[in-house]
C-alpha cells in the first residue's frame, strides 16, 4: 500500500487558521456536552426546578468553556 506524498500546503499561516477553527469548536463541544449533562442530572435525576436546571446548566458550560480555553493554550 502506497501514500500519495505529494501533498501541498494551502499557504502560509493555513494550518494555523484551522487549528484555532477546531479549538473554538472543540471547546463549544465541551461547553455543550457539559451544560447537557448538567442539566439532565439536574432536572430529572435530582428533580430541581426548570429555573435552577437551567442556570446550573448555564454555569457549568461557563466554566467547561473556561477550562477548554485555559487547556488550549499550554
């Protein structure tokens, strides 16, 4: 089995461009992922209001974003 190695950059400052694209999609996903969890562990597991589902969801996210951003940049 052959590679093709002949493959061809896009131009300069082109792999940087996508690398913050995926970090800035990844840490949406943590965010989202966290604040989902969050709020059905919330709202049905523990059976907490609407309101307070809602803003647990909200500060978790908050800070899943944080903590992506905080590990992105090591």
């Amino acid at each position: 089995m052959t590679r093709d190695r002949n493959l061809r950059a896009g131009g300069p400052g082109r792999a940087a461009a996508m690398k913050g694209l995926k970090t800035w999609q990844l840490m949406a996903l943590h965010a989202g992922a966290a604040a989902t969890f969050i709020f059905l562990l919330q709202r049905f597991a523990l059976n907490a209001s609407l309101d307070s589902a809602l803003l647990w969801a909200l500060t978790f996210g908050g800070c899943a974003a944080g903590l992506a951003y905080s590990q992105s940049k090591r």
